[in-house]
C-alpha cells in the first residue's frame, strides 16, 4: 500500500464575513474573550509521557501567576459555554488541572483539562488557530455524522470539544487482535461506512491517528464506532485517494480485516447503507447545508490546481458532468451531494467508473 500522505502543510485559512455571520446565527460565537496567542505566552513546559514513559508529544506548559489566574477563570467559562450554556454558577465547582501544548500537526493545538472538584470527573477541550477549512469539516460533521459536536469561535481562535474514544493507531497495535471474530467483523463493517461518509463528504487524510475506535456496550456484546477527530483537509487536497482512508499505508490492518472477514456483496451492502443514510441527513437538513455549500462555494479553502484536479477524478469516478463544470471546493461538495441524493431516490443509476 502506497503512501499517499499530502505532501506540503496546508495553509490556514482565514474566516470570511458570511462564514462568521453564518457562526453567529447557530450559537457558534464564542463570548469569552480568549485567543490562542494568549496560551502562547507560557513561561516554561516539562514533555508529557504516557503510562509507559512513552513521550506523548505534548508539553504541559507554565505561566507566570497573574497571567494564569485570567487564563483560568476564561478558561472555566469556555468550559460553561461548551457544556452549560454559559452557566457562571459552576465555575466555583472547577479547576483548570492542565494546558498541554502540542508541536505535532497542523493545528499544534493546546489541549485543556478541567476537573469538577465536587466529584473529580474531568473533560478536555482543545484550542487552536481558526482555519476555515477546519469550520467546515467541523459544521459538516456536526449535521452529517451520527454524532454531534460542539465547538466556539472568537476571532481568529477556534475552541473544539474532545472527541471521546480509542486513537484508530493505538486500537490497531494492542486492542485489535485480542477483539473476538464477531467483533472484528463488525469493526470492517464500520471502517466500511467510514470509509464511505469520508469520501462522499470531501473529508481527507484519515490516517489511523486520526479517528478514533468507539467500543459501546450493548446487552452481551460490544458495538464499535469509528470517529473523525481532525477535520483539518476538509475540501482542500486535489488527490481524490486522499478522501478515501483505504488507500493510507496506517489503515492496512482494516483493509486487511476487510478482506477477511467480508464477501465483496456485504461491502456494496454496507455501502449502499452508508450512502443512503447520508442522503437522508443531506435531505433532512437541507436549509442549513444548503446555507453552508453557498457559502463555502464563494470562500477560498484551496488552490485552484487542487480544485482542477479533484473535480477532473470525480468526474472519472462518477461520469457526472456537474463534478467537471465546478469552479470552487464548495461547489465540488455540493456536486458531491446531489450526486448522493439523486442517486439515493434512484439506486439503480449509482454507476460509479473505474
């Protein structure tokens, strides 16, 4: 299995006006004034190591007192925003136990730990540089997935919730094998409709590190989902194999998996499913995507030789001429998404090409 990892960092893109308006009109604004160049003025860091003195790549970081008593109080008010709306009554009840600050990535992002001192149960939460991109992947995955998620803006600093479950890599290297032969059965299926939401939605580089494996108990079994937690190459790569997470090196234990334990009319069954239950939010929340696609389709989230090449190998993909007549990222997802609804009233036409 090829690497097919992007091979330049991708760029930051700045939040337009209709794409903050649009922030404003569903509670996505942010009204504690914190930024991340605020957390960037730490004093010193110690490296942070897992349980098995392995280096974990974040870095616990240090301020000086005055700075870090007005750090701590915006801090806890994030944390009632996120989880209280805005309720200032728990804030006496909190404690802001750590800010670790990560190099690796995109994003290097800080990641918050706040405890309720009454019972010791904690959350995390992330902040990060605002990138445009990463909104949408966020808003999308917010209406589409099975799953919803909070985040906040201010300016230019973006405030995400942890995304709670097993990272995909670590899953693979200690939990997998130990999992029964049903088990695994049903983790193919999963990575199947993964697979498929990933690519009918644009969303790229899901490599193992960046989702995550969700085991959910259910009467005598146990029920495993699979999470998107970076949504950083939303709509930006122009390489389609991007957006498809079969084609990266780190998932070959599940596409491996896969070929066991799956007949090729179970895949096209549990694509079908996937494909359709998408078509199904895409309908349902039509309003709200239809106000996002607008809005994504007049923003810039990639270079035009990524939007020139993306559009050409859908259409290869699909024979569709509305994927060839895109001119933006947005108008390519919204070809994506008439190409699924369309094909989701008629299941018959979904010919895909080669």
């Amino acid at each position: 299995m090829s690497d097919i990892s992007p091979l330049f960092k991708k760029p930051t893109y700045p939040i337009n006006d209709f794409l903050f308006d649009y922030l404003e009109r569903f509670d996505r604004i942010s009204k504690v004034a914190i930024s991340y160049d605020d957390l960037l003025r730490f004093s010193g860091s110690i490296n942070v190591y897992d349980k098995n003195d392995n280096d974990t790549l974040w870095a616990r970081v240090f301020y000086n007192e005055y700075e870090r008593n007005e750090i701590d109080l915006n801090l806890k008010k994030i944390y009632s925003l996120l989880h209280s709306d805005g309720n200032l009554d728990v804030i006496k009840f909190l404690n802001v136990d750590a800010i670790d600050y990560c190099t690796f990535g995109n994003s290097k992002p800080f990641r918050i730990k706040v405890r309720n001192v009454l019972n010791d149960n904690y959350v995390h939460f992330y902040i990060k540089k605002a990138d445009a991109s990463r909104i949408y992947g966020l808003e999308l995955e917010h209406i589409l997935s099975p799953d919803k998620i909070n985040f906040l803006v201010y300016q230019d600093t973006l405030i995400e919730e942890h995304i709670i479950g097993i990272p995909g890599d670590v899953f693979m290297e200690t939990l997998l094998e130990s999992c029964s032969e049903t088990e695994k059965s049903q983790i193919a299926k999963e990575f199947v409709k993964f697979n498929e939401r990933c690519m009918i939605r644009l969303l790229g580089d899901m490599r193992a590190y960046n989702y995550v494996i969700v085991p959910i108990h259910d009467f005598d079994q146990v029920v495993y989902k699979i999470r998107a937690i970076d949504f950083d190459q939303q709509c930006y790569e122009g390489n389609f194999k991007i957006y498809r997470p079969q084609f990266f090196k780190e998932n070959f234990p599940m596409i491996q998996l896969i070929k066991d334990k799956l007949q090729k009319s179970s895949i096209e069954q549990y694509k079908h499913e996937e494909r359709a239950a998408l078509a199904k939010r895409i309908i349902s929340a039509e309003t709200r995507i239809q106000k996002v696609l607008r809005i994504m389709s007049h923003d810039t989230i990639a270079p035009p030789e990524h939007i020139d090449q993306l559009k050409l190998e859908l259409y290869r993909y699909t024979n569709d001429l509305h994927f060839k007549k895109a001119t933006s990222m947005g108008y390519v997802l919204s070809a994506a998404f008439k190409f699924v609804t369309r094909n989701f009233k008629h299941p018959d036409l979904f010919k895909p090409g080669t």
